[in-house]
C-alpha cells in the first residue's frame, strides 16, 4: 500500500479476504495487528496453529515499505514464502543456502521496493544490512522468539545479537512471537530484543480441536490397525521411544496395507529429510517417529498423533499433540497407558541428576492419564490455565465413568496395607485382599491376616485400577525407590478412623476391550472430498509445492460442504482469496460441478426412486446417504425435488421443530443472513448446511 494513513479495521478486514481467504480473525489477531500498525512493538504467546504468522503478514500488506521476518529454520522459511506467493503476495527468502543469482534477484527486488516480506535467518541478517539501510522496512517480526533464550529448549546463538534491530531502527515496531515462553523466558525475550515496553498478548494454549483420547495400553498394534481403519487416508504421526518400535510398527502397518514409514535418529540425515519431505506431501501419510520427528515442520492437517507409550511429562506430550490440527479442523489425539509404562519410566529417571524434578513431572503426566475427570481441565490447568467447563472433546467427556460409594472397599485395602506393616508393594497388596494363594503371600503368613480374601470378589484387574485411583486420591502414597511399597498417608487415617467417604469409578469394560469402534460414518470411497483431495495433490505436483499450499484440508473441506458451483461462491470458502481464485477456482469448480451431476450409472428416476423408497422407510437423511454413497447435500436436493414433484414429505421427519425455530430466530442476529456460511458460523459449525438450508426452506413455504 502507498497510502501512509493508518489502515482501517474495514481495510484489514479485506486484506484478510482478499489475499487469505478468511472472513474474520482468530482471538488476539485484530488486537495485534491494529497495534503493529500503530507503531507499537508486541509480543505474541500463541499456541501452535494459533496464527501467529498472519499478526505480521496482514500489517506487511497494510503498512509502507518491506517486513523483515526472522525466521531461524531454512524448510518452514521456503514453505512460509511459498503459501504466501500461492496468494498472490510477493515474498522472498534469504539464506546461505540459496544460489548467487537468487540472491541477487532477491537483493534486487529490495532495492526496488518489490517486496512486501522478506524471511531472513538470523544468521545472514548482516549480509542484508547494507541493503536494509537504504530502503523502509514497515516492520520487524522475530518468529521462534524463543530461540533468544538460553533457557529455551531450541537456543540459537545466532538470535542473541537481534537485539540491535530496535536500536537501529527505534521507530519501526517490532513483534516477537512464540508457542512457547514462560514468564521467565517471556521477560528475557523482551529484554533481549531491547523492547521493554512490548505489549504482550498471551493467548489461551487451549486446542479445543484436539480430541483427547487415553486407552489402556494392551494390545497396542491392534488397536492402531482399527484406528487406522477409521481414519483412511489421514495423515498422522506414532510417536515411539524406541528406533527399534518405529520401524517395527512402520513395518506391520505396511504388511497391513498401509502407507507407513519409520524415522528416527539413527537415519542418515538424507534418509530423515526424504522421510519429511514425503510426509509433508502426502505421499507418505503415516510416520512412526521417536520424538525428533515434527519439530519445525509446518504441516497444517496432521489429523491425528498417537502416542504409543506414555511421555515423560506433560510439556512434551502437549508439544507432540499439538502437531495435529494446525488447520483447525477436528483431529483426534490417543495416548496409550500402561500402568507398567509407568514404572519402567521411573526406573529410567531414577539414577538421573535431577529425578526428584522429573518424577515429580512425570506424577503429573500419570495423573493426567489416570484422570477421572475432564482431561482438557487437568491439562491446561497445568500450563497455568482455567477451564470452567468440561470440554466435552475428550475420552471422560464422551464416556463419562460411573461412580460408585468406594469407601468399604477403600477401608479394606487401606487395612490390609496397615496389616502388612506397608511393607508391600501393589501386586502382593492386590493379592492378599484377593486371597491368593501363592507362595509369596503363605511365607509371610499373610493368610492369616483378617483382610486375607476380603475383595475377592473384585477381579484382579479392576481391584488394580481401584488401587490407582486411591494412590492418585491421596489415600496411599507410593515409594518408588522402596520396591514401590506402599504407604499410608494422613488422608487414609480419615477413611480408616473417621469414616470419610470414598467415590471410585467403575473401570469402562468397554474401554479395557481392545477397541471403541467409533461411530462416524466413513467418507466413502469417491467422495467429494476424495476428489477434491486428487485434485490438489495434481496441482501440488504440477507446481512443485506441498499439498497444503495449494489449499489447506479446511478449504476442502468446506468446498464439501458448500459445494460451491460459481465464482462468488467459490471465493465464499475459507482460504479462498483472489490469487488462489484465479489460479485454481476453473479446475475446482468444474470437478465440483461434474460431482453433483452424479449418480449416473443408473438412471435419474432410478435414483430417485431409490431415495425415496428409503425416504418412506423412515430413514435419516444421514442414514440415506451413506446407503447411496451420496453426499448429504445431493439426498438433500433429491429430497426438494421429489417434494416439487408432488411427493407427501413429512419434513419434520429430517429436523426437530426446534432446530427450525433457531435457524429462524438466527435471521436477526447471524452476520449476512443471505450466506448459509453465516448461520453455519452462527451455530459453531454443528448445524450441518443443509439442516440450515432445510430449515430455511421450510421458512419460505
Ligand atoms: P502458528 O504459526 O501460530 O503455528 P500459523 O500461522 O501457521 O500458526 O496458522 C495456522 C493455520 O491457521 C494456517 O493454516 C493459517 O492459514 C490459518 N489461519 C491463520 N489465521 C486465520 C484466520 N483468521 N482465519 C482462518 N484461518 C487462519
Ligand atoms: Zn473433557
């Protein structure tokens, strides 16, 4: 822009459409942007897939001049200028890695004012500087800010000397940004980068996208093999702890039919950047990885991580999960759980320097495994956070425990720990109240003791969970460093001697059972997103670039839902600007288009007929379309035409009087009533569009 005055919210808001695609801004985003603008400096706290890049990208394009964004790994600076080109916004990289006459073209295009951004790493910010001094730089962004801090976990030398960057140039704002900073670590970025009074703007570190899954951990590889059978064609990643595990794993997913690979670091680095590269374009959907894998890969629709063994702490394994669902879109997370798991990782970090440190972490990590309640709730509340309500996107949410008076039961394990002098560990604790007879328990005369059998109508497994929920209650206390016997602690003597109540929940039969199916009908095989899916990855190919840059999976996605037939309609879509219109819309449209032509191996009345026979059974429209193979959106049309064809339909069979009545209600306060995307945004995207449309529909008679 050549205009100096202070851009507009309106003027923000079309930058957002016009280039990105996106109708509005993620939390913090306005606030930020509208104070770089402003001249003033920010730092920015956003979870990763927050959006933090767009807090610099949108005031490149308002203000003046060209962004300096420095950016310390070469693969997501190439990926960042790439997705931003497929905008239609000039960008560039400089690196060591690039070749004399790209340099030279780069440093050229500064000179000339063709550029809106510019990605540096640190490192070749000197090699700028002599161009840098003759041109105006609109802002300054420090991406990975935390990479200045030594404390950090990813310290690049290279950033400490940024701090010359405000000196030199006082009046250009500058915006540092992280996932990750702690108050230390926050105070010592801003004081780093000579920006003491930088506003910071922390946001929630909340994914509610991310579903939280815990599973027992039997039959680990089974399990995965069902998973995947209900996540066809989705990428993902199985985090390991062993090079060994990864290939194994990767090799019995392939011998299962799936698109698999192991990575890890005994690869040479040629082996691992192939294996990446794969990844990120999709031609190798799944990665078993030790933990190395995922750092600085900027793949927006990972659509799920599982964990095959339980991670040290809750700091790692919310890094790792957090690779899923950059895009938004729902993505399921599973973490397995052994209680043996457990103990194998205290015996790991029990000769270690700092282990009373790291167990205490690790309690935290099992706690959170072992919850009985919200786990959203015990997750953020360890990074400092308030969840009021349960999130209703995790495994207890979905399939609450049911509670039962445990206060019997507790007394008597309680008793028998006292009776054997709690000198015992859980397993012989398990067995003398079970009234096992092995020979550990007859040589000390267990037997003898009046708990002897007391649960021995509790089956072994159970009695073992039971025993877990009342180590993590705080009835009894755990010496791992003593055989793991077990103690008494002050809150048992309340249950033994003042008859306090204990609640325990019932172990999920279902849940110890190698698998919960989950319900979701399967996109069926040539579905629109199936589709659409090819399509991108042709056009990925043809211009050598990752699929995602193309279109991210929430484009797709909602061109599935919306499926757009004109122009107007196209740029209606999220992630839909001008550039990406004029590039691909022909190719989508006309895919789209021939889609909905569809059902053609038979004949129109036939399928017709077939709906509504279907109809007159009483089926759901959901129920219809997944017999058909349609998508809903065409049993919907068949739907409206078999009624202006004169076929008695009962509405009310497909939607409640209610969900009517909110759409109707929803005309007065949705954001432009004549787009369906508006009242879709309205209900927090669960009114499916064509209930909304029903709905609407029904309104006009
Ligand atoms: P981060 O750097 O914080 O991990 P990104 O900047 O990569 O996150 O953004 C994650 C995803 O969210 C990207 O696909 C980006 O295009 C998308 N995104 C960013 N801002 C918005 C927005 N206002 N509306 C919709 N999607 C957005
Ligand atoms: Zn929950």
């Amino acid at each position: 822009m050549t205009n100096s005055a202070l851009p507009t919210q309106q003027d923000l808001h079309k930058l957002l459409k016009t280039h990105f695609g996106y109708d509005g801004f993620r939390p913090n985003q306005q606030e930020i942007i509208e104070s770089i603008c402003n001249g003033q400096d920010a730092l920015v706290i956003m979870p990763t897939g927050g959006g933090k890049s767009m807090c610099f990208q949108l005031p490149a394009l308002a203000l003046d001049g060209v962004a300096l964004v420095i950016s310390p790994l070469i693969a997501l600076m190439k990926d960042q200028v790439d997705a931003l080109r497929a905008n239609g916004i000039k960008a560039a990289y400089y690196n060591s890695t690039q070749p004399p006459e790209e340099t030279q073209k780069v440093l050229s295009d500064l000179q000339h004012n063709a550029l809106d951004l510019i990605y540096v790493a640190p490192e070749s910010l000197q090699l700028l500087d002599p161009v840098l001094s003759t041109i105006k730089i609109s802002l300054i962004a420090i991406d990975e800010a935390h990479c200045i801090s030594s404390w950090g976990h990813d310290f690049r030398p290279a950033y400490t000397q940024l701090g010359y960057l405000k000196r030199r140039y006082p009046e250009t704002p500058l915006v540092a940004l992280t996932a990750t900073a702690d108050r230390s670590t926050q105070d010592d970025i801003a004081q780093q980068l000579s920006i003491p009074q930088a506003k910071k703007y922390i946001s929630s570190f909340d994914r509610p996208n991310l579903y939280l899954d815990v599973r027992p951990g039997q039959k680990r590889n089974e399990q995965i093999l069902d998973f995947l059978e209900d996540h066809p064609f989705e990428s993902g990643i199985i985090y390991c702890l062993s090079r060994k595990s990864t290939e194994n794993l990767a090799a019995k997913l392939k011998s299962n039919g799936h698109n698999a690979a192991a990575y890890h670091a005994g690869m040479s680095a040629e082996q691992r950047s192939k294996v990446q590269e794969d990844f990120i374009n999709d031609t190798t959907p799944i990665i078993c990885a030790t933990i190395a894998f995922g750092m600085g890969i900027d793949k927006s629709n990972v659509r799920w991580v599982i964990h095959y063994n339980m991670p040290k702490n809750l700091e790692g394994y919310y890094q790792e999960i957090g690779r899923a669902g950059r895009d938004g879109l729902p993505s399921h997370t599973v973490l397995f759980y052994s209680y043996a798991d457990t103990m194998q990782l205290r015996q790991f970090i029990d000769g270690a320097k700092n282990a009373d440190y790291q167990m205490a972490k690790l309690d935290r990590m099992q706690q959170y495994a072992e919850a009985l309640s919200c786990r959203r709730k015990v997750l953020i509340n360890y990074f400092g956070e308030f969840l009021s309500q349960d999130c209703g996107n995790c495994d207890i949410c979905k399939n609450a425990p049911a509670y039962f008076d445990g206060t019997v039961l507790t007394q008597k394990v309680l008793s028998g720990v006292a009776r054997m002098q709690q000198k015992e560990a859980m397993g012989t604790v398990i067995d003398v109240l079970r009234g096992s007879q092995n020979a550990q328990v007859y040589d000390k005369g267990y037997q003898n003791i009046k708990t002897y059998g007391a649960a021995k109508d509790v089956s072994w497994r159970d009695l073992q969970q039971y025993v877990i929920q009342m180590i993590n209650q705080g009835l009894l206390e755990i010496r791992f460093r003593e055989s793991g016997r077990l103690l008494l602690t002050p809150l048992s003597k309340e249950v033994l001697y003042d008859g306090k109540k204990i609640q325990l929940a019932k172990p999920s039969k279902e849940k110890a059972k190698p698998i919960t199916k989950e319900r979701k009908p399967k996109k069926p095989k040539g579905s629109l997103f199936e589709k659409l899916r090819e399509l991108r990855a042709e056009l990925a190919r043809e211009a050598n670039v990752a699929a995602y840059i193309v279109f991210s999976d929430a484009s797709l996605k909602d061109m599935e839902d919306q499926e757009p037939v004109t122009q107007k309609q196209f740029l209606d879509i999220q992630g839909v600007g001008q550039a990406k219109m004029e590039k691909y819309g022909a190719d989508f449209l006309k895919l789209i288009k021939e889609h909905l032509k569809k059902p053609k191996p038979k004949s129109g009345s036939k399928t017709y007929l077939e709906t509504k026979n279907l109809i007159q059974q009483g089926l759901s429209l959901e129920e219809i379309a997944e017999t058909r193979k349609l998508t809903i959106g065409s049993v919907y049309n068949h739907l409206i035409k078999l009624h202006e064809e004169g076929m008695e339909i009962d509405f009310y069979q497909f939607i409640q009087p209610v969900e009517v009545k909110q759409v109707h209600d929803a005309i007065l306060k949705v954001a432009d009533p004549d787009k369906l995307k508006s009242f879709y945004e309205y209900f927090k995207e669960e009114m499916p569009y064509w209930k909304i449309r029903l709905a609407l529909f029904l309104k006009g008679r």
